[in-house]
C-alpha cells in the first residue's frame, strides 16, 4: 500500500513540477549543471542502468541507496531553510513600506517650511530692492541734469565766444570753438522743444552763416575776381578761415575752391584765347609749360594757406585740363581743315605726356572726390609675341622663344588718361585715313621690291623662308595699334581694325597668291591647268628648283601670317573697350591665309604628281603579256622614285619651320597619286602570269617608297605619322590585291569570283570587268563570268542601299572623279 501511495504522490509531483521549455531553458543558464537528475528528460530505467550495468555492479547497491539518501536529506534540508526563510518576508515588506510613507510625509513637511520661508524672504528682498532702485533711478537722473546743465552752459559760453570771436575774425580760436559747439549742440537735439535750447541753436546757425558769409568776404577782398592777386601773399587770417570752413557747410568750402581756382587760372583764358597764336595745337607746349610755372608759383605763395586735404594743387591742375580741353575742342572746330596728321599726332604725344606727369604727381582722387582714393593696380600683361613694347623687334622670329620671354609689367592706369586727350577723338579720322593711305603706299612698296629683288632662290638662306614684308607689315600694325590705343580705346579702334582687315586681305592675295607660280619658266608657257590634266606620253611640265622654293615660303609666310593675326585679334580685343569686343573678327582674315596655304600644297602636290604621269603612261603601254621573266624593278618605277628623291628632299627642307605642313603635303600627294596608279594599272592589258608578278614587284616598290616620304633623303630617320602610314598601306594593298586576283586562274570560275569578293570586297560590276579585260578574257566568257560574279554577291542586309559596293570605301574610279573635281575647283579658285 504504501509503495502504491509512494508512486501516486510520484505522479502528482511530475504534473505539478512539470514547466514550460522556456522556462526549463532558463533555468539551465542560471544554475548550470551536469548531474542525469537535473535534466528535464530525465529517465529513471537508464539511469538505473547506468550506475548498475552488470550483476556483478548489485553488490554495492547498499553503497549506492545510501549516497541517494544523503542526496534527499540534503535536498530536504535546503527546501526547509529556504521555506522558512520566506516566512517573513511578508510582514517585512510591509513595515519597510509603512516607515517609507512616514518619512515622505515628514519630508513634504519640512518643503513646505522651506517654501514659506522663501516666499517670506522673496517678499522681503523685493521690498529691500524697491527703494534701491528708486535711488538708482534718482542717481541716473540727477547724473543726467548735472551733465545737461554742463553742456548747456558749455553751450550758451560757447555760442557767447563764438559770436564775439566772429566779430573780431579770430578764426585761429573759432575753429576750435566751433566744431565743440557743434559737438555739443548734438546733445540737445531731443530737447529742441524748450524756447531756450532752440534760440541757442538758431543763434549758432546764424553764427555759421555769418562765419560763412565773413569768409567768403575776406577771400574775395583778399583775390579779387577782377584783378590781380593781392601783393603780399597768403595771410594766417585767411589759414585759419580754411580750417573753419572744414567746420562749415561743405558749399562754403566748395565755394571758397572754385573762386580761388577761378581767379588763378583767369589768365590763363586770356592768354590762350581762340583767336592768339598760342592756342593753335603747334604751340601747345607752352599751355602745359605754363601751369606748370603756375603749380610751382602756388606750391611757393599758398601752398601753406589752404589745408593739406583739400588738394588744392591737383585741383587747379584738373580745372585747368577741363578748360584746356574745352579749349582746344573749340580751337579744332574752327579750324578742323589745317588739322594734319603730324601735327595732330605731336599735339596727342605732348598731352598724353602731360597727362602721365599728372599721374605721377597726383593720385587722382579729386576726379571723384574721394580724398585718398588709390590706384588699382592692374594685372600683368599676357606674353604674347605680338605683345613686346620694343616695335623693333623682328616678329618674324621663333614664336616659341618669344612665348620663353619673361612677362612685362603693366603700368598702372593712369586716372588722368584722356583727361585732356579725350577732344582728339573726334579728329582721330585724320589720322585713320593716314594709316590707310600709308599701308596702302607699304603693300606697293612690297610689291614693287618683290618683283625688284625677285623670288628667293633655292639653297640659299631665303628659300623657304618667311618673307620680310611679313615682319614689317605686322611691324607696323604693332605701332598703329599701340599708337591708336593710346589716343582713343573707342570707335577709332574700331576703324584702324577695319584698315587692318582690309590690307591684311591684300597682302594675301598681292604679295602671296600674287606671286604663287602659274607656269615654268622653261616649259614653252605651260600653265597649271596643264597640270591639272592627265597627259598621255607628252613630257609633263614641272616647276623649277627656285619656283617650289618660292611656294615653300609663300605657305611658311602664310602660316606665319595666320598666327600672327590670331594674335593681333586678341590684343585688339585687350586695347579696345569692352563694349566693344565684340566688333572685332578676324575670323575672315585667318581664313584668307588659310586658302592661300592649302592653294600652296595643292600646286606642289600637282607638280610632283604631274612629274609622275610620263612614267604611268609608260608603264600602261608595256606590252605585259610578252614579259617573259620577272626581274629587278621596272624603269618606270626608276624614273618614279628618282623623281620623288629629287623633289621631296628640296620641299621638306623648304618646310622645316613649318612641319605640319610638310605632313599635309605627304598625305595629299598620296591620296592622288595612288588613286591615279590604279588607274593606269587597269589600263594595263593583257597581263600575263609573269607580267602580273613583275607589276606585284613594282607595286611593292613604290609602297616602299611611300612609306618612307616623309623622311626620303634625310640623313634624321624620323617615324612617319601613323595617319600617313594608313592611308599608304590601304592603298597600295588594293593594288596589290588586284594583281593578286589578275595572278589567280579562272578556271574554276565560282573559286575566281569568290576569290575576287574575298581579297578586294568590291561589289562594283565595273571593277570587275577591268580585272577580266587585264587578265585579257573573251567578251563570252567575261559574259558568264560577270553573270556568276553578281549572283554570287552576299545579299546586303535589309534596309541598306542596295548599291553595288560591298563596302562604302570608294573604289579608285570614284576617288580619281573626286580629284578631278577638286582640281578643277582650285583652278577657278587660281
């Protein structure tokens, strides 16, 4: 019974222990541990099995009930103290809470003591404060009426003395006294309601006028406008009276500056009045020499009596060029048909002369009324070799040295510029019409020497070079703008610009395409449209050694021209104002040179291709089918590179300043020349197996020869331009492949056509048929193979033109018409 009692209260304990897997979860991470009876899946049977694995393990069973008995007894025992433990904590707790409540209610006690307190305390200090700030206030008060009855009675004193000293002229202390009661007189404005304070203030503005009324008196009794200056000098009388002017409304001292001017420089007017010799522009030195002995004489006499500030010297020297300029302006009305160019010119130089010895002396700052006002300082000048100050600098040097120069400094701006100079400006046409007319007279003097002195000549140090007109042209613009820059930044520019474009063209077209050669000098009159036709057999006229080095130095002055001309656009464009940037253009200029450039490499590509059109004609009426063995290179591609050797040597050498030039050349002699020998090998007909290797072997030399043409002849090997280089081996290879393909049996025809497509990608019919004619078919079987040849032509894609061309690069018939067509245009052009 009590076995089955033991195991009910067994199953009971298991269900009511039986927890949660998280709880059993966290139960394991607080108190860790190893022991099989600790575990949640805890099973009685293996454990049993564990600590009894064999029979032969029973006989310590006794051992084994006794350690699981102690377990329970100690397990026991800590569940009674735990237990017990727990018993009290109930009515702890409570007694803690109680005594916690009892210790708040006294502490809010004790606040509410304290907050009465400082209520009572606050209401005390408020009353403390109260008549602390009534005796504040009183203090402030009684601070501010003593310090305003002081300033009154500084006042009413003052405005006493000041109308006493007004009446005795003793500026020397009411200059003083003047600007403290002014001071003063600011503290009372607020006050201008009292009867009092506002008599005061009527008294010290009528004192101020009377003062200003006083003065103005005594500089009129001491400088009459009527006479002269009174004998004696400046007085100490009239140094103080400025100083109290500096105090006065600025109208008296204005007033006082324009009189004194006035009269100083009223015999001036009668001097240089319209109708004296003197006023005439030959004798305007002795207006500037004059003020310069009036400055000297005021410096001496009353440079003491007017006050340091008021500038008086830099004010009568700009009274005195506002008159001058009015003047002169007058002057030149009247008589505007004796104006001459030099004349106008030397009267520009000596004011502008003038006008800097003013900027040296002065600052400027009476020009805008701004005491002390600085210069700017301007920025440094760019280093563009068309810039240098030194006219006589020969432009036609390197430009890359100049660029190596160091920079110039840029003067400051003169605030005085144009001051004076500034009523030249309307009669500057004068001088715009003698620059035209001067640039016309130098272009026929270059004329005239060219044909005087003659082409360079070749292996001399002119050849190829940049002619010296060049230099002296641009020369001279250099000192017109300079000049023209310095006389006016306005409209004149604008029309020397003008003259400029207009005799920059016509040094173009007379001194450069002018002077391009039409025809040889020992050819019986054959012109360049000679050149510009194929000729068959006849002997091809060609330039001479001194007329290419003429067009070499033709195109370098050229190149030449159309750099310095950007140059000159755009110090154009730094001398002129701003507003007017924008009209100068150049553009067409450059343009200009331009052509004449590309119109000097076309008539040297034209020569040296012409030359080569004897040896081509040559070589299509070789009777190719009789060659009989393939052996050193043909004569014809002898004469050919003996030609080139000769020429291209002669023509780079010529070129040397101006490279680019030189590669241009070299790419448009190819693109001619092997367009027009493709041609001439279609006319090659009948070729034989043999003949066909022999045209393969000269086809070769002459790529050789291509590729090597920028540097032919020259002992400096230099790597021709990759752009070069393609365009030969483009080329030459298709001539190669049509050998190749006139090498190739036709029979079987379908591997001929196919091979055809394959090595030359031409859809053309036409092409085609020149390689069945050179490989000499008869019309019937060149009828099958043509139809064969179309129809075994790729299907062009879906939207593409369904032209005969496999590919969009041109075949040699086309590029040839495109040569012809350009040749013809540079023929209307010439």
């Amino acid at each position: 019974m009590m076995e089955e009692e033991e195991f009910e209260l067994a199953e009971d304990l298991e269900a009511i222990l039986h927890l949660t897997p998280e709880v059993q979860l966290a139960i394991e991470q607080v108190f860790p541990s190893q022991d099989p009876l600790d575990r949640a899946d805890f099973n009685a049977v293996e454990y049993i099995n564990t600590l009894f694995p064999t029979e032969q393990s029973l006989a310590n069973i006794d051992d084994v009930v006794n350690k699981i008995r102690l377990k329970i007894r100690r397990l026991d025992d800590n569940i009674r103290t735990v237990v017990r433990g727990q018993t009290n904590v109930g009515q702890d707790g409570r007694q803690a809470l109680e005594e916690a409540q009892i210790a708040i209610q006294q502490l809010f006690g004790k606040i509410k003591d304290i907050k009465d307190k400082a209520e009572k305390s606050e209401q005390m200090v408020k009353e403390i404060t109260r008549d602390i700030k009534q005796l504040d206030h009183a203090k402030r008060h009684l601070t501010t009426s003593i310090t305003t009855l002081n300033h009154l009675h500084m006042l009413a004193g003052g405005v006493d003395s000041l109308e006493a000293m007004t009446r005795k002229r003793q500026y020397g202390e009411v200059a003083n006294l003047l600007q403290g009661v002014v001071n003063v007189l600011e503290h009372f404005h607020k006050y201008m309601g009292i009867p009092q304070i506002r008599q005061l203030s009527e008294r010290v503005k009528a004192a101020q006028s009377e003062l200003g009324t006083q003065i103005l008196a005594d500089f009129e009794e001491s400088f009459p406008s009527q006479g002269s200056k009174r004998q004696g000098g400046p007085s100490n009388v009239l140094r103080d009276a400025c100083l109290v002017a500096n105090v006065l409304d600025p109208r008296i001292k204005q007033e006082i500056i324009k009189k004194f001017i006035r009269q100083h420089l009223s015999e001036y007017l009668v001097l240089f009045q319209e109708n004296q010799d003197v006023a005439w522009l030959d004798k305007i030195d002795r207006r500037y020499a004059w003020i310069k002995r009036q400055l000297v004489d005021y410096e001496e006499k009353y440079g003491r009596m007017f006050p340091e500030e008021w500038s008086m010297t830099e004010r009568i020297a700009v009274e005195f060029c506002h008159i001058t300029r009015v003047e002169l302006a007058k002057v030149m009305r009247t008589r505007a048909k004796e104006i001459e160019v030099k004349l106008l010119l030397f009267a520009i130089q000596r004011t502008t002369n003038f006008e800097g010895l003013l900027a040296k002396r002065f600052t400027g700052c009476t020009l805008t009324d701004i005491p002390g006002k600085k210069r700017p300082e301007s920025p440094l000048e760019s280093t563009n070799p068309f810039l240098d100050d030194d006219a006589g600098e020969d432009v036609g040097a390197d430009k890359d040295e100049d660029l190596a120069k160091p920079r110039k400094p840029k003067a400051p701006d003169n605030p005085f510029h144009g001051i004076v100079s500034k009523c030249f400006e309307p009669h500057l046409y004068v001088y715009i019409e003698s620059q035209d007319k001067n640039l016309g007279e130098l272009i026929d003097r270059f004329v005239a020497d060219f044909r005087a002195q003659g082409p360079p000549k070749a292996g001399t140090e002119e050849g190829g070079a940049v002619l010296p007109s060049c230099a002296d042209l641009f020369v001279y613009y250099k000192k017109c703008m300079v000049q023209c820059s310095q006389l006016s930044t306005g409209e004149p520019m604008i029309a020397l610009t003008t003259i400029f474009q207009k005799f920059l063209r016509e040094y173009a077209w007379k001194i450069l395409s002018g002077n391009l050669p039409k025809s040889s000098s020992n050819s019986g009159g054959l012109t360049i449209s000679n050149l510009l036709k194929e000729k068959d057999g006849a002997e091809a006229a060609k330039f001479t050694m001194d007329e290419l080095c003429l067009i070499c130095s033709i195109l370098s002055t050229a190149e030449y021209c159309l750099a310095t001309t950007q140059q000159l656009e755009e110090k154009l464009k730094e001398k002129v104002d701003k507003v007017l940037v924008e009209r100068i253009n150049l553009t067409g200029e450059m343009d200009t040179f331009s052509t004449v450039i590309s119109n000097s490499i076309q008539l040297i590509v034209q020569d040296i291709d012409a030359a080569c059109d004897p040896a081509l004609t040559a070589m299509s009426k070789m009777p190719w089918q009789s060659v009989e063995h393939v052996g050193d290179q043909s004569p014809y591609v002898t004469s050919i590179i003996m030609h080139i050797k000769q020429n291209v040597p002669i023509i780079r050498e010529n070129l040397a300043s101006t490279r680019k030039y030189f590669t241009q050349f070299c790419i448009k002699f190819t693109n001619s020349f092997i367009p027009k020998f493709i041609n001439h090998l279609f006319r090659c007909k009948p070729i034989s197996m043999v003949g066909a290797e022999q045209l393969l072997l000269d086809t070769h030399s002459l790529k050789t020869v291509l590729l090597d043409l920028p540097s032919i002849g020259s002992q400096v090997l230099r790597k021709a331009p990759a752009s070069y280089t393609k365009i030969v081996v483009k080329g030459m290879t298709r001539a190669e492949m049509i050998l190749k393909v006139v090498m190739a049996p036709h029979e079987p025809p379908v591997v001929f056509v196919d091979n055809y497509i394959k090595l030359l990608a031409d859809g053309n019919p036409e092409t085609f048929q020149k390689i069945l004619d050179m490989k000499g078919l008869k019309r019937s079987e060149q009828s099958s193979m043509l139809e064969l040849f179309r129809q075994r032509l790729p299907t062009p894609p879906s939207g593409a033109d369904s032209g005969p061309s496999l590919f969009s690069a041109p075949t040699p018939e086309q590029e040839s018409s495109r040569i012809r067509k350009l040749e013809k245009l540079i023929k209307k052009r010439l």
